[in-house]
C-alpha cells in the first residue's frame, strides 16, 4: 500500500509518519526498504513540489546555509533522474557532496538514491555515513541519509519553487 499524499495547500503537507510499515518489516528488509523510498519520495516533494515537471538546474538559496543544488539528468515516462547536492570550494574549482543521484518513480510515488559519493568531505555528512555504515547495507544507507539530509533541509528553509537560469 502506498502513502497518498492529496493537494497541498501552503505549508500543510501530508506527514509520512502515515506510510503504513507492515508488522514483518525490520530495518534493512525489503518491506522497510520500499517504506523508506514512500518516504524519500514525500519528504522530496516538499522540497520540490512541481517534481514531475522541473527542467535544468535549481538553486535553493536560504540563510545560514550552503546553496541547494538540483538538476535534471533524465526524464522517461515514469521516472526522473535528478542530482541533489551542495558544491564545496576546493583548490581551484568545486566538489559536489554528498552528490546524490535520485531517480523518481511517479507512478509508484517511490524515490531511490541510485548512487552518492562515497567518502563524503563535509564532516557532518560523513558522520551520518560512518554511523550508518556499521549497521545497514549499501542501499539502505544511501536513501536514510537521503531521508535525514531532506529532513535537515527542509527544516533549513530550502524549496525549489521557482526556475533558476542554467
């Protein structure tokens, strides 16, 4: 069963502590896993709410925060394929970190991180990695730190409601 998130209105979202986890789910199983994408793909669409149709790069600028990058990689019928990531200052150029790849199931209402980057160079995220990493398999760590990292921007302020230029 999926989580139905109806209109949204302002900033009343639909909270996804309502994602029905069946009683034979543990973390690190199928059944949590696929409650965590539900999950990704609720917490996403609050920082995105027109995700389906955004095209280019957006910039999500907010106070006492790095700049919030995202960017279309790809569009098919069911899914888009986007990066979501901080650029750092490094030496002569920038790094992207943690450098997510999210691609998107709208049908199924389901966002999977397809890949991060592994060794991530902002102290704060690699502690959430290192802690994670001790306990959960690759794929479960990549959507809970994507799911922490929407919790932390979200509460940050950030939101891609308008185009940026490319």
């Amino acid at each position: 069963m999926l989580c139905y998130i109806g209109p949204m209105i302002g900033e009343a979202y639909a909270n996804d502590t309502y994602c029905p986890v069946s009683w034979r789910s543990r973390p690190g199983s199928f059944v949590s896993l696929m409650s965590l994408y539900e999950s990704n793909y609720i917490r996403l669409s609050w920082l995105v709410p027109n995700l389906a149709s955004i095209n280019g790069t957006l910039v999500s600028r907010v106070r006492d925060d790095c700049p919030l990058h995202l960017a279309l990689l790809e569009r098919t019928r069911y899914t888009t394929t986007l990066l979501l990531t901080y650029f750092f200052e490094e030496g002569s150029g920038y790094v992207a970190d943690p450098d997510l790849h999210v691609r998107v199931y709208h049908d199924a209402r389901l966002a999977e991180v397809q890949s991060c980057a592994r060794w991530h160079r902002h102290a704060t995220l690699d502690a959430v990695r290192s802690q994670l990493a001790r306990d959960l398999g690759d794929r479960w760590l990549r959507n809970v730190m994507l799911n922490k990292w929407l919790d932390y921007c979200l509460e940050r302020g950030h939101r891609f409601v308008e185009r940026a230029s490319t």
